[in-house]
C-alpha cells in the first residue's frame, strides 16, 4: 500500500532495512509500531526512569515527534493526533481514495 504515499528518506530507508532484513514489504501496521517504539525510547531515554506517569508525563509535555513520514502530535489526553488515510482495493492494490480530517 506504500506505494501510494508521499514518502520520504527516512521512509523510503526504513522499508529498505525491512525488506533485507524480513524478505517481505513491511505493512502499515509495522509504521506505526516502529514509530510507537521509537516516541517511547526516547521518552525512556529522556525521563531516565520506567515510570509510567513519568513517560506518560514526558511524551504528553514533548507533544509533537517526527514519525518515519509525519509528523505526530500527542494531545493532553495522550491520544494521537495524525493523518489517516481512506485505501480502497481496486484490482488487487491499494489506491489512496482521501484523507480522514
């Protein structure tokens, strides 16, 4: 489905190391964990410590981090504020039909 998207370096990079290392496309689900994971390194990395309400507390204040091809907002709530896209199949491939406001 990446085929798709605007994508850039760090993207395009990642799905490159992917591929090498797991001999298949990485899917959507593998973007997001990838950017999940890396908010909560450096939250861990930051706060020095396991602390959920301390993580929680970091990641909530920091707010805005660089995803492999967005940007992503955190809000107060700790709820994720992110772009989301609308794919319809359509002979076997996926075809970027919009974008969820």
């Amino acid at each position: 489905f990446y085929e798709n998207l605007n994508r850039s370096k760090k993207m395009n990079a990642y799905i490159e190391k992917y591929k090498k290392k797991f001999h298949k496309d990485p899917d959507f689900i593998s973007f997001y964990t990838y950017d999940a994971a890396i908010i909560l390194y450096k939250a861990l990395c930051a706060v020095g410590s396991t602390r959920p309400w301390k993580v929680k507390d970091w990641i909530i204040k920091t707010g805005t981090f660089q995803g492999l091809n967005e940007e992503i907002t955190i809000d107060k709530y700790g709820d994720v504020k992110r772009k989301h896209s609308i794919f319809q199949v359509r002979n076997g491939t996926y075809v970027n039909i919009g974008e969820v406001k």
